[in-house]
C-alpha cells in the first residue's frame, strides 16, 4: 500500500517509495493541457469571429431592406407629392427674402398672369403692381420670423376680370420664401352671394310682418327677426338664449313649451293657435312650428312663424254682426235699401220699401220691385239696370214710384257694385231716396241764385272761375260791367284777362296767383284794371283754389270787387292823417296821449315843455295825468274822461298843471278817444294872462278838437 506524504511526520524519510503519474508525467498533461486550451480557445475565437461575421452580414442586411424601404417609400412619397401637386390648383413660387423669384410650379402654365420668363431671377417690385408689391415685402418680412404661414388676400385683373386670390406664405431651406397661391375668385363670389343671400333673408325676416323664430331642443331662442323683438319689447340680443319662461308669463309660456314638444315628438310641422298678450290686448295668431334636422337626421332646432289672425278673427266675427246689424239698420234706416244679385234679381228690401210702396218683402224680391216703378219709367228704368249690370258701373237715375197711398213721388235711386275678396261681381246694393221736396226745394234754389245775381250786381260784385288744365275763364255779366267791356267781349284766357290789369300791378296779381295754386291758400290781391275807355279802377280779388280727383288744383274760384271809392277815401283819409301829424309834429299846440289809468304814453315837444319832463322820463313812464293835475282838480278828469267815454269827445275846461318844478300854470284842455286806439288826445295850450289871447286859444282848441276827434270813426282807422 502507497504511503501518502502529506500522511507523514515532518522529517520522516521514505525508503524504497515508487514515483506517482502525476510527477512522471506532469509535464505532459501540462503540456497536453496547455495545448487542449489554446485549441478550444482558438475554436472559440473562430466561434465568436464567425458569430461577429454572422451578426455583420444580418445588420448589413437589415440596413440594405432598411434603405430599399426608405427608397422604396422615398418614391411613393415623391409620387404622392406629384400627385397632390398636380392635383391643387396652388400655384407656387420659391423667392428670395427680398422678393427675387428663383423657381415657381403650376399645374397649369396658364394660370400664371406672366410667362416664367417674365418673372423668373427678377424682383417682384418689377412684376407687381407698387402697392400689391410693398403688402408682399411687408407679409415676407412677417413670414421669415413667424413658425406659422402668413396669410395674405388681393385682387388682380386677369382676362379683363378681378380675379381674388390668397397667397400662404412660410419659411423655405433657411433664406428663401415660398409661397403658395390659390385663385378664390369662386369662393369669393360664393361668399359674396352668400352674405347677399344672408342680407336678404335678414331683410324679409326684418321686414315680415309675421314673427318668426328659431329654437333649440331645450326650448332657448337662437334666432328671432325685429317684429319678435319689438312684441317683446326687448332688443334682439336680450333675447337670444332665453326661454318662453324668462320671457312670458308663465302660463303662456307652458302653452309654447308644450307645443314646442309636440313637434319634438311628432317630427313634423303642426300648426296651432296661441293666444299672447301684446299692449293693445289680447291676440290670436296661427303658428307654424317645425323642426329642423342636422346631417344625422335628428332634430337640432324648432323654427315657428306667427301670423297674427286677430284681426280676421275680428272681422269674422264683426262680419256676423255686421249683417245682423246691417238687416237691422237697413230696416230701421231714413231711406229704402236694396241688394240684388249678379242677374238684377232683388234679393233684400228693406222695411222702408215695403212702407212706402204699400207691399210685402216677397212682392218686392226679383223683379217684383219694377211693379212699384211709374209704368211710362218701367222700360226706361229696367233698360238702364240691365246695362249697368253689363258694365259693373255704379249709376244713379231718377224716377216716379207709386207711394202706399196711390200717389207717385220723384224717387233718386243710387247704386254701387258689390265684389267678393276675388273680385268676384256679387250684385248691387242701392238706395232709394224721396227727392220730390229736393225737387221743390232746386227750384227755390234757382229762385235764391237769381236773387244773388241781382245783389252781386247792386254790390258790383263779379264772380269768375279758371280751368288750369286749359286756362278757360268762366266770368259772370257783372265783372263783365267791372271792366266795362260788352257782354260777352270779356277774354275767356288767364292770359289775356291779365292783359287788363295795370301793368305795374300785373306781376303782383300773377305772383298771388301762382301762390294761391302752390300753396292751395286764398289769394287776396288789389290791383288797378284799365278799362277800355281808359279809366283807371281799383279791384278786389280773392281766389280760392278747388282740387281735383287727383288731388291737385283742378281750377280757381273767385269774386272781384270794384273798390275804387274806398280807395278814394282811403287816400283821402291818408291826407287827413298827414294833416294831424304835421300839426303834432310842428308843436305850435301841446298835444299828449295817454290811456284810461292816466299813464301818458306820448308827446310832443311842446307839451313836455308846458310840463317840465323831458323825452327820456317820458319813456320811462314818470308823466301820469294824476301827477300833474293838483288833487282838488282832479274831479275835472275823472269829469273829461267819463264824457270821452260816453262821446268820444271831451269839452274843452280849465285847470292847473303842476311842473316839474313845482311850479303851477293854468291851462285849457280838450280831448277825445283816437278810433282804433285806447289813447286819449289832449291839446293843451297855454292860457295867456290876456284875455284876448285866452279867447282865441280856447278857439284854436275847440277848431283842432272838432277837426280832428269829432271826426267819423273811419277817419283814424289806421292808428296814430
């Protein structure tokens, strides 16, 4: 058995030990080891290089199917691309930041305004229009800073038309600016007609005079026109987005709700009558609720129209009362009434006409009426009916009816043509009036004109009339005498009668009327006429215009008066005044006037210096009768004032005026009440310590007095 040494005693020999395998052949299981490891880590380099190989040639392989796809889809790409291309109408432009044009697509070459060659390498400020070119530049400038595209819109003539379009403009490679334009000439006009049809629909919404209005499923108004907002007394936008409920009561407005749903569920339009309270009461209208369906098919809106019927409703009902109201006024009326059909078959009379001819209700239908009628009017009577029914024309004629007591009386019977909502001939209606008194009373009337005609002519008063549409001139025989002319040798011409007046008044008399006729107000004019003998007469002539159907001056209607003697006095009561004034003003008699309370409101010179006051205290209202009469005189005024009442004139009487300075003179006063004026006039000379000179005084006075206050009252008619 082997001895192990690591078994043995440190020291230990061995004898006759036998070597083991390791240490005989150790260094060539070493060797064969080392050989076994360099050979398998060899086979595992070769292992790894060929797995590396392997790995190399799976991504190349990748890469390669990698860029076949990414050319593959390049070229997809590219041809979409051409596709869209060629696909939008855009024309495309690739410029400089500064407007230079380096390359350009279009579909199709014609589309371009210029030919390549026209714009290609140059600036647009060379191919734009200034304006068009500067909004470009602005708009490049926007688009070389901004990540979003620049919009733009202009307009360009292009074949004798404005073409629109709108150019996008965005940052291209860095420096460059590409943009793309597109011609929305059609999208425009779309647009345009769009916003034409919006505006007219708008407009006869507005303008309808039904309410109409838009309403979501949940009841809010989207849409109302004017009359909506004007029943609601609010503006348009307050009420959008309100609901029946914040708007109406709240009674009325569950009515609506509730209609409002019937649509929602039926899904089709129903019409209802609604009551709704608006300022003048109560109204009914008929509306018209539908629903309005999206793409989908559902219901998105409720739209309503309302047509007001109150009216009609009304007029239905007053239609009722009016024939019972008719039947019963027709019955109760002062006059006989009459309806007949289209064939002139009576088919009412009323209680007046089975009065006063003495028969029945049934006697008078048809043509029973015609028995009443005179038998020698009967053919005349039926002839003219029968072609009034013909022609449909209203008529009126006058005939003998035999009254319930045998006797015939002159009847006016009048009638009028009835038509349907269509225009449809009903028949005629008439009525019956006993004119035999009327008769009697137009011959009193003619008897009456007589008698005017003879006052016209005692007054010289004449009487004409102009057609304007012919300038005819009717005249009576007494302007005829006015003129002086022959009966009949008057001209019947506007034109030729105005050769007779004056020729410095002629343009006045033709002024006034022309003015009569625009202003449809009387004319008054005075004017001279020249007769043929040559005398010169003074005339009044007042005009009134007459309108026509119309509704303009058909002719003019006038009285001329022959006012020459006024004139006279006139004149001569104008020298007279001249007269009085020369002596007021030539203060040789103090003359004042004054009023009722004693308050001196004039004077001359010469009784300001009888009194002391100068002009400017007289205006300003210091001088009063009262103030100058001494108090235990003054019964002598109250005396004077009384008599000028009572007689317009006062006798002259001694007195006493106070001056101003106190000092106190004697005087002689006379009086009387200027016509026209409340004044009183006074003359009040100085008495002088002569008596002679006190005589002749008080004769002046009394002279002046009796000339100038005791006088007829015309004679001062114009006022001092």
């Amino acid at each position: 058995m082997g001895l192990r040494d690591d078994a043995l005693l440190p020291g230990t020999l061995g004898q006759f030990r036998k070597p083991s395998l390791w240490k005989l052949y150790r260094w060539e299981l070493l060797a064969i080891t080392a050989g076994l490891a360099l050979q398998t880590l060899f086979t595992i380099a070769l292992l790894v290089q060929r797995r590396r190989r392997r790995l190399a040639d799976s991504v190349a392989e990748k890469q390669r199917l990698e860029l076949a796809v990414a050319y593959t889809r390049a070229d997809e790409s590219e041809a979409r691309i051409r596709a869209i291309l060629h696909a939008l109408p855009d024309l495309m432009f690739v410029q400089t930041r500064e407007g230079v044009y380096l390359d350009y697509y279009a579909r199709n070459p014609g589309d371009l305004c210029l030919p390549p060659q026209s714009f290609i390498g140059k600036n647009m400020n060379e191919v734009l229009p200034r304006e068009l070119a500067e909004e470009f530049r602005r708009c490049f400038k926007l688009a070389a800073e901004a990540t979003e595209p620049v919009i733009h819109e202009y307009v360009l003539p292009y074949d004798d038309q404005t073409r629109h379009y709108e150019a996008r403009m965005v940052r291209h490679n860095g420096d460059k600016i590409l943009t793309i334009v597109r011609d929305v000439t059609r999208r425009k006009e779309a647009e345009q007609a769009l916003q034409r049809n919006q505006t007219l629909l708008k407009m006869i919404t507005d303008n309808c005079p039904s309410m109409i209005f838009l309403k979501d499923p949940q009841g809010r108004y989207i849409y109302i026109n004017l009359k909506f907002a004007e029943f609601a007394h609010r503006s348009v936008n307050e009420l959008i987005g309100k609901t029946d409920f914040e708007i109406f009561p709240h009674a009325q407005a569950a009515v609506f709700h509730s209609n409002d749903l019937k649509v929602l569920e039926a899904g089709v339009p129903l019409e209802f009558e609604e009551a709704a309270v608006h300022d003048d009461g109560s109204h009914i209208g008929v509306v018209c609720k539908f629903p309005l369906f999206d793409v989908e098919g559902k219901i998105y809106a409720i739209g309503g129209i309302v047509t007001d019927i109150t009216e009609r409703k009304r007029a239905e009902g007053a239609l009722r009362e009016s024939e019972q109201l008719f039947r019963n006024m027709a019955d109760h009326a002062p006059v006989m009434i009459w309806v007949s059909n289209p064939v002139g078959e009576a088919t009412y009379v009323n209680k007046q006409w089975t009065d006063f001819t003495g028969t029945t209700f049934e006697q008078g239908l048809g043509v029973g009426w015609l028995d009443s009628a005179h038998p020698s009017d009967r053919p005349m009577v039926q002839a003219r009916f029968n072609e009034c029914i013909s022609n449909t024309k209203s008529f009126r004629m006058d005939y003998r009816v035999r009254r319930h007591d045998g006797k015939y009386r002159w009847v006016m019977d009048s009638a009028a043509p009835r038509f349907g909502w269509n225009g449809e001939f009903l028949g005629y209606i008439g009525s019956v009036i006993d004119i035999t008194e009327r008769q009697q009373a137009e011959d009193v009337l003619r008897q009456s004109e007589a008698r005017v005609r003879l006052a016209m002519e005692a007054a010289r008063i004449g009487y004409w009339e102009v057609e304007l549409s012919t300038g005819k001139l009717t005249r009576s025989e007494s302007l005829e005498r006015i003129f002086g002319v022959p009966p009949g040798s008057l001209p019947r011409s506007r034109a030729a009668f105005l050769a007779l007046v004056h020729p410095e008044d002629r343009e006045r008399a033709r002024l006034q009327a022309q003015r009569c006729i625009e202003t449809l107000e009387y004319a008054d004019v005075e004017y001279r006429i020249i007769r043929p003998d040559g005398t010169i007469r003074w005339i009044a002539s007042r005009g009134q215009p007459v309108l026509g159907p119309d509704g303009r001056v058909a002719r003019v209607l006038g009285l001329c008066t022959d006012i020459t003697e006024r004139k006279e006095t006139e004149e001569a009561l104008w020298q007279s005044e001249a007269r009085f004034r020369g002596i007021y003003a030539c203060n040789v008699v103090p003359i004042a006037f004054f009023n009722l309370n004693g308050q001196i409101t004039d004077a001359n010179d010469a009784y300001l210096s009888l009194t002391g006051y100068n002009r400017t205290e007289l205006e300003e209202g210091k001088l009063n009768c009262g103030q100058l009469t001494p108090p235990e005189q003054r019964y002598l005024d109250t005396q004077a004032i009384q008599e000028d009442i009572n007689r317009d004139v006062c006798t002259p009487f001694e007195t006493e005026y106070v001056q101003q300075s106190g000092n106190r003179v004697p005087v002689l006063i006379g009086g009387g009440t200027l016509p026209g004026t409340p004044r009183i006039l006074l003359c009040l000379p100085s008495i002088s310590r002569n008596a002679s000179e006190q005589k002749k005084s008080c004769e002046r006075t009394k002279s002046a007095f009796n000339s100038y206050c005791v006088q007829p009252r015309t004679r001062f008619s114009t006022g001092t």
